[in-house]
C-alpha cells in the first residue's frame, strides 16, 4: 500500500521518494522504449540543411555638399535622412515570396520553380507527425472556392518559404540575420538565401531612387520658385537704385535699400543650396549604394538542422520519465493525496 505523501494539510516529501523509487524501474523502461522510437523517429527522417545570411541595415550617406545646406534644406522644406523600411515587413509580402518562389533554382540536377518543386505537396495528407496531417486538411478546407489547382500551389510554396524562414535583428547594432531551412537538399537553402538577399537588396536600391526621383521633382520646382523671387527682388533693386539716386541721405531709402538687399541674398543663397541639392538627387537616383551592409555572404551551415542528437535523445528520455511519473501519480491519487 502506498503511504500518503499529502495528509491533512502536511507534505511528507519521504513518502513521495518512496513512491518514486517504488515505480522507477517501470518508468524507466517505458521511458527507454519512447526514447528508442524518437531515436528511430531521427534517423529516419529526412534531414535538414539551413543556410544563413547577416547585415546592418543602418549605413548613411552624408550628402551635404554645401556650408550652408543643413540649415538651407529645413527652410526649403528637405530631408537628408534616409528612406527606412522593416525587414521583417518585407520578409512576410506578398511580392518578396512571389518573387523568390518563381525565380528558378537547380534542384538534383534540374532547374525548378519552388512552386514546381514544393507546390505539389499542397494536398498530401499522409505524414509521420499526425499533426502535420491535421494541418494539411485545415489548409485545404480553409481555401477559397474560387482558386485552380495551380493558386492552390503557390499558395502552398509561399506558405512554406515563410515558415522555412526564421528573421532575427539586434536593435541596438541594426545587425539582421536570415536563416532559412531545407529539407534534403543543401545547396537549394544555400541558393535561397542568396535569392532572398538580392531581393532584399533590390527594395533597398528602389526605395532610395525613388525616393531621389521625387526629390528631384520638388527641388526642380522649388528652384522655378526661388528663381523666380530672385529675379523679382533683383528687378525690384534696379528699379529702386533707378527711382533714388540719392538714397544714401535718406534713412527710410537706406532701410528700404538693406530689406531688398536681405532677399536678394536670401533667395540667392536658397538658389545654390537647391542646385547641390539637385545634384545630389541626380547621383542618388543613379547610384546603386545600398543602405544594407553585408557582414556574412550566403552561406550553407556545416551542420545539419534542428535539435543535436544527444540533446533530443536526453530531452525525450527525461520528459518521458516525468510523464510516467505524473501517469502513476494519478493513478494512486487516493492513496497518496488524503
């Protein structure tokens, strides 16, 4: 009879080291034979590779040309910071999949599509984790009516890459890395991960000639404004110096003269600072400098995927114990809790 580890409001922890060791040896062997099939489970599976890439994404361009542009552009109403977008935004849309999934990749000697080579598990229902199954049928049951056996597949490959993807940033260092895991074939997470950093880097470079192509559309007219105030204040001089040959005795001519004078040089300094800025914006839109720093290239790991061997085999075989456990505890719950 088991002696009661809980009785009246008291906890006899001898009792229950006396229970343990009691049923010990029936844990440990029902614990040996799960560890046996999940060690069975891991060598039977099919490995897994991940490649890995890491960057900074916090690189500037300092494009001040001019003295006097820092304080110019705030008047002129610009900006020199940088156009910023979300790595992990642009991981997860719908145009870095669509684009990475369609580009071509050489997988056991033949070039394929991801949608080729992935898309055709879209309905397949037998797996050797059952829960894998009952997430292939709520897929499939959760598809709308409306899409072809070919949207289905896609749907699937894109659903596929960003689980494969884990996305990691240090917000102190703006540090970014990107691994991604394949199944069987090595090479294919290396060329993937090359994929998904040249799209990567392709966004960055369109954001900022985007960004300079509407620079240069504002600056332009904001030089035909300024220009144009130029011109009239300069008209505005010839036409005061012309009207008041002796201005110099009177004092009101004299402020009046040093007020066309200030805009006169306001709007010719706004003048130059706007031409560098111009400028500037012209080479931006032309340079492919990214504001993505590579630190590590693509790269394929030198191990395989997923838990180590040694780590899984003891994991499994301590919850294993524990389960067991629990299971006799519960069973002799009247006995032991009273």
């Amino acid at each position: 009879m088991n002696k009661p580890i809980i009785e009246e409001g008291y906890f006899n922890l001898t009792n229950l080291m006396v229970f343990l060791r009691k049923h010990s040896a029936s844990c440990l062997k029902y614990s040996f034979y799960i560890t046996l099939i999940f060690v069975v489970y891991f060598f039977a599976k099919t490995p897994e590779y991940s490649s890995k890439v890491s960057f900074y994404t916090n690189y500037q361009k300092i494009n001040n040309s001019s003295m006097l542009s820092p304080f110019l552009s705030d008047i002129a109403g610009l900006e020199d910071s940088g156009l910023s977008f979300s790595v992990s935004e642009f991981l997860s849309s719908e145009r870095f999949l669509d684009e990475v999934i369609s580009n071509k990749y050489n997988i056991d000697g033949e070039e394929k599509t991801l949608v080729e080579h992935w898309g055709k598990y879209y309905n397949k229902y037998l797996h050797l984790n059952p829960l894998n199954t009952l997430a292939t049928i709520n897929r499939n049951m959760m598809f709308s009516k409306n899409l072809s056996k070919d949207d289905k597949k896609l749907a699937y490959a894109k659903q596929v890459l960003l689980n494969k993807i884990v996305f990691s940033e240090n917000r102190k260092s703006s540090l970014n890395t990107i691994t991604i895991d394949v199944k069987k074939y090595p090479s294919l997470a290396q060329q993937i991960i090359e994929n998904i950093y040249l799209s990567l880097l392709t966004y960055s470079n369109e954001i900022t000639s985007t960004k300079a192509k509407e620079k240069i559309i504002f600056i332009s007219g904001r030089i035909n404004q300024v220009k144009f105030d130029l011109n009239s204040s300069e008209q505005e001089m010839i036409s005061f110096m012309e009207k008041n040959k002796n201005f110099s005795s009177s004092p009101s001519l004299l402020v009046e003269k040093d007020r066309i004078q200030r805009n006169i040089n306001l709007y010719n300094s706004l003048y130059l600072s706007l031409s560098d800025q111009l400028e500037l914006a012209k080479i931006d839109e032309k340079d492919n400098t990214s504001s993505v720093f590579l630190l590590d290239n693509p790269y394929e790991n030198s191990y395989k995927a997923g838990a180590k061997f040694l780590q899984f085999s003891f994991s499994v075989f301590i919850l294993s114990f524990f389960c067991f456990s629990f299971i006799y505890l519960i069973k002799a719950r009247k006995d032991l809790f009273l």
